[in-house]
C-alpha cells in the first residue's frame, strides 16, 4: 500500500465530523426528498467513511465492497447507482475541503478519490448488467420495480430496439441530452445523441462487440439538444427474452464532466507545480555569491543547456549590477562536460560581463576538460583559466590589490 493510501485515510480519519456535515449539507441540497433526520444521516456517512478507509489501508477490497452494495441496493429495490453516488458526493465534500486546506499531497488525494469514484461507478454497473435480465424477465410486477428503479436512477438509462431506435429514456438521460419531453426521443435513432466523430466506433466496435459478447463497456461521448458534448463512462449491454434471444440493447450512462474537469485542473495544477519547481531548480543552480567587495563567485554544477546558458548569463548580469562586482569566478568544477556548445555560451556570458566592466576568471578546469577543450579547438587563450577556485580568489585579490590581514 502506497504511502499516498495511508496519508489520504489519516487524513479522513482526522477531518470525518468536517466531512459528514458537508456530505449531509449536499445531500440536503441535491435531495431534498430525503427527510432522513441529520443524526441517521452522520451515522451513514461515517459508516461508508469507515469502510472506505479500511479499503484505503488494505483490509478490504474497495471493487469487490462496490459491487456487493450495489448488488444489496438492487436486492431492495433501491437504484444500483446508489454507492455511486455516495461516491461522487464524498468526492465533492473532499475535493471543496482539501482546496481550503490545501494540504501537501491533496492532488494525489484528488485522483484516488476521483478513481474510487469511477470504479464505484463500474461496479454499479456490473451489478446492474448481472441483475437486469433478470429483471426484465418477471411479470408485471416485478417490470414496475425495474421501471422505478430506471426513472429514479443518477445514471443515464436508454434502450433501444435492436435495428438501433429509441425504446427508452430516463429521467437522466433526458436531462443529459436537454430533452424535457421524452416522446421527442423515442423512435428516433440512438446515433443522433451521440457526435458524428463517435458513430464509427460505435458502429464498427460498440454494437458487434455487444452482438458478439453480451456487452461492452468505455468511454464515448454524449450530444445534448443546444450542441453540447458530453464526456461520459457507457455500457452497452443485451436484455434478453426469456428463451435467450436478444430483444433490446441498453445503455447505462456516466457523466464523466466533473471528473474530466477535476483532471484537468489537477494536470494544470502539476504543470504549475513543476514550472515552480523548474523555476526555483534554475535559482538555485546559479547561485550569485560574494565573497569580498568587488569579487563575486558563480559556481557551476551539472549540465548547461540553451536554456540554463540565458539564466547563467541573466543572473550574472544581476549579480554584477547587484554587487558591483569588478570580478566575476566561474567556477566549472561541478560541469562533467564541457563541449563546444557549453564553451559557446560561457564565452557569450564572459562578454556581458566584460561589457557590464567586469573582468572573468574560469576556475575549476579539470584533466579531463582540458583535454576536451584541446581536443575541441575550443580557443580559450584570451581568458583567464585557473585549476581551482581558491587559485582563482587568491588572483582576483592580487589583481585588485586587496592586501589581506593575516
């Protein structure tokens, strides 16, 4: 189990009551219907929040918990979407939580949840595939369950026959395609709710694979009436008669907007994140150091591209102005290799300076990179290069004639 695992769960641990009363705050919003009093509500979260961290530290699996609840929920009449959703609203509560806390891993945090979530989803929906043939198969009686359940789901639910016409639609999904009157859907071809960019895998990979074997499952896309297009999680799936022959193709389906968002604003956090980090990297990597008035040191270590070469001669520059430096030490001792590329750009630093009144002086020329430098053509014969830094001090002291107590 991962360290991130670990931290999420004490971190749960440690926020629950903050949690619970954000959770119950949006269910109160988003189902208003509810009339559970607050203190039945808290035990429930807190229970799912409990089994949810023991998944987190490895004593359950968080796959296998899913699909047993949403298969309990389906038992009891209750939508298969129902741990789903407890998902997605705990991904909510955490996700506003940890941007006001912000604390040091809260975008690895992000993506377990926002994986959770998902699997939560695929579970709900293996159950609902496992349970619905079954479903479709009773009598009267048992139809209405199924037609209670479907209305009542979260996720987006539509049959069609199997010529590809519209049979059915939810509540949902009739939302999701801003449909307010479901006649206008049925009869129509299910390829007019989903963009012209999607009916070719769905035509050449969704419906054979679902022909073929039973079902299929992946991500596609959703067109609503105003254009829109709409990320989502889909599975197709045969509801069969009760001799086995297929009589429709259903469709349970996710809006995936709010995660697809969340990823993206987690990846533009990260890119952020390491542009800081690069930026700070590229400080640190040329320092500016004074050591006596009119003398300062810049000491190199590492790799020097095109990119490092402007910083080195920008920092410089600033570092000549700053100190009002007569002498610039460009230590090279940490450089593993000096080609002529690296010699290019400490020649075009060594002439901003020359150019700000400073004079330059290399140090730290190893055995190896002389050899280099020789063996290059590289012409360094009108700059002062010495074997090390403290050779390099001790001459710019003397060249400015600063006498030295003892």
């Amino acid at each position: 189990m991962s360290a991130e695992f670990e931290s999420l769960a004490d971190w749960i641990e440690e926020n629950k009551n903050e949690i619970a009363d954000a959770y119950i705050k949006l269910l109160r919003a988003q189902e208003p219907g509810d009339t559970r009093p607050d203190d039945a509500m808290r035990a429930n979260v807190n229970s799912g929040l409990d089994v949810y961290v023991e998944s987190l530290r490895g004593k359950r699996d968080w796959a296998e918990t899913s699909k047993q609840h949403s298969q309990v929920a389906l038992s009891r009449g209750a939508p298969a979407t129902t741990l789903a959703k407890s998902s997605r609203f705990t991904y909510l509560v955490v996700q506003e939580i940890l941007a006001s806390q912000r604390p040091a891993r809260h975008l690895e945090w992000l993506s377990i949840l926002g994986n959770h979530w998902l699997l939560s989803s695929q579970m709900a929906t293996e159950a609902l595939e496992a349970n619905l043939e079954k479903l479709v198969a009773q009598r009267t009686q048992e139809a209405l369950l199924f037609r209670q359940f479907a209305e009542a789901a979260g996720q987006g639910l539509a049959m069609t026959t199997l010529d590809g016409l519209m049979a059915y639609a939810n509540p949902t999904f009739c939302r999701m395609v801003e449909e307010t009157n479901r006649d206008e859907i049925l009869g129509k071809s299910a390829f007019m709710f989903h963009p012209e960019e999607s009916h070719a895998k769905i035509r050449d990979e969704v419906l054979p694979t679902v022909m073929e074997k039973g079902q299929w499952v992946g991500e596609l896309f959703l067109l609503s009436k105003s254009g829109r297009i709409i990320p989502t999680l889909e599975s197709f799936f045969l509801i069969r008669d009760d001799r086995g022959s297929p009589v429709y193709m259903a469709n349970m389906i996710t809006d995936l907007t709010e995660q697809k968002q969340a990823e993206a604003d987690r990846a533009r956090s990260q890119d952020e994140i390491i542009q800081a980090q690069e930026a700070t990297l590229r400080e640190i990597s040329t320092p500016i150091i004074p050591v006596m008035q009119g003398i300062i040191v810049m000491p190199l270590i590492g790799h020097i591209d095109t990119g490092r070469a402007r910083d080195i001669t920008r920092w410089l520059l600033a570092g000549v102005s700053e100190y009002r430096a007569k002498i610039v030490i460009i230590d090279i001792t940490g450089v593993a290799v000096v080609d002529s590329g690296v010699a290019d750009h400490l020649n075009k630093t060594i002439q901003a300076a020359r150019l700000k009144g400073a004079q330059t002086i290399i140090t730290g020329i190893s055995d190896a990179v002389a050899e280099t430098v020789v063996d290059l053509g590289i012409d360094w014969s009108d700059i002062d290069t010495l074997r090390d830094l403290q050779t390099g001090l001790l001459a710019a002291v003397r060249r400015l004639d600063i006498k030295l107590e003892q």
